[in-house]
C-alpha cells in the first residue's frame, strides 16, 4: 500500500457496514457515506421487501443518479434488476418501491 496515496487531503473511504442508519420510512433505510464541500452527497438505500415511498421523490435541486446495488428496483414504471444505473434529471421524480427487495447507491452531485 502506498501511504502518499491514503494520506492525500480530502481522500475518504466509509465502509458501508459502519455508516449510521437512519430510518426514513418504515423497512427504508438511508446511510450517508460522504458530503462534500460543495453539497455533494452520496448514500446508501436500503429497501425490504414490499416497502415503498409514500410520495412523490422530487429531485430537487439537482439530479440524482441511483446504481442498483442488489435485487430489483421499481421507480413507479418499472423494474430495474442489480446492476443497472438510472440517471434522474433535476426536477424529475419517481415513486421508489420494490417488492423483493433492493439496495441502492444514490448520488447527488448538486446537492
């Protein structure tokens, strides 16, 4: 391992396991992994089975981009399977759910 590399200013690294839970909705849980300077953030989305947001997700003020980390993902239209990543323009929403349940990683880069 090269510590030049590690050590660098504003390098960061969170292993998802040891971020703080907090739950939004019942069975949907958001973990916050990095916010930067700027607004930027990136988290992780954990749904169980069956769950789903109980309104309209308004991406506000920016996009937001989701990769599909683990099962399958509903946005309201569709089902998208791990593996696949969705780009959401600002001012677009979806209605997340999932009925086998998902994992998501969820960036902001506008805030």
């Amino acid at each position: 391992m090269n510590p030049e590399i590690v050590q660098q200013q504003g390098y960061t690294s969170v292993f998802v396991g040891d971020a703080p839970v907090r739950e939004l909705f019942p069975g949907i849980r958001l973990r916050p992994l990095w916010t930067g300077p700027t607004g930027a953030h990136a988290n992780v989305l954990e749904m169980d089975a069956g769950t789903s947001w109980p309104r309209r997700d308004v991406h506000e003020p920016g996009p937001e981009e989701v990769y599909v980390v683990h099962g399958t993902f509903h946005d309201g239209a569709r089902d998208y399977p791990a593996g696949t990543f969705l780009h959401a323009p600002a001012g677009s929403w979806h209605l997340p759910a999932t009925t086998p349940g998902c994992t998501l990683f969820l960036f902001y880069p506008e805030g």
